[in-house]
C-alpha cells in the first residue's frame, strides 16, 4: 500500500501524511484482516457443502486452493524465510505466521469433516 502523496490525501491530523510506522500498521493489520476474511469466506463455501454433493464440487476444490496457498505462504514465512525481511520478523512470527497457520489448520480441519 503506498504512502499518500500529497498531504490532502493523508487522513493524519491537520492533513499531515502518515508516517511509515502508521503506514506499516495500517498494512499489517490489513494483511492480518484478509487472512481472517479469507478464513471466513472458506468457512461460508464449506458451510454449502452438503454430503450430498460430490467430493469434487467446485467450492469445496476452491477451499482446498485456499488452504494450498496458505500452506505455501506459512512456508515462505516459516523458517525457509527467516532470513527475508529481518525487519519485520518480529511481527511475522508473532502475527502474520500464527493467522496464517491457524487458518490453513482451521480449513484443513473442516474440510478433513466432509469426509
């Protein structure tokens, strides 16, 4: 998310633009935030699903994409990426790995109770 431009463009007091402290807050917890949509929207897919319907519908087949990302991007953030962006390994490992990891198992679980 880039910074705003021009000063009008910034929501900071008296028109000031963010700081780059504001500015990685505000992308942290909309990283956070589109995990627990996309967790939320996996869940909605599964809750359609019925037993009656087949192994291979395609919103259970979307959900398992899902899951395949976040199992990747847990990887990517895990300890094959702990030499990536040391300046923000701190809130990786105590946010961003945690929601993902928690997302992919939740998924993994409700799909795992399909079958």
């Amino acid at each position: 998310m880039p910074a705003p431009a021009r000063a009008s463009d910034a929501s900071g007091p008296a028109g000031q633009p963010f700081s780059t402290a504001e500015w990685d807050q505000v992308v942290r917890s909309a990283a956070i935030d589109k995990i627990e949509q996309v967790l939320a929207d996996s869940y909605a897919l599964l809750a359609e699903q019925t037993f009656r319907r087949p192994a291979d519908s395609p919103d259970l087949a979307h959900v398992r994409r899902i899951r395949a990302v976040l199992t990747v991007l847990a990887e990517d953030l895990g300890p094959r990426g702990r030499a990536a962006r040391p300046e923000q390994r701190d809130w990786i490992d105590s946010e961003l790995l945690p929601a993902v990891l928690r997302a992919e198992a939740e998924i993994g679980r409700a799909v795992a109770d399909l079958h």
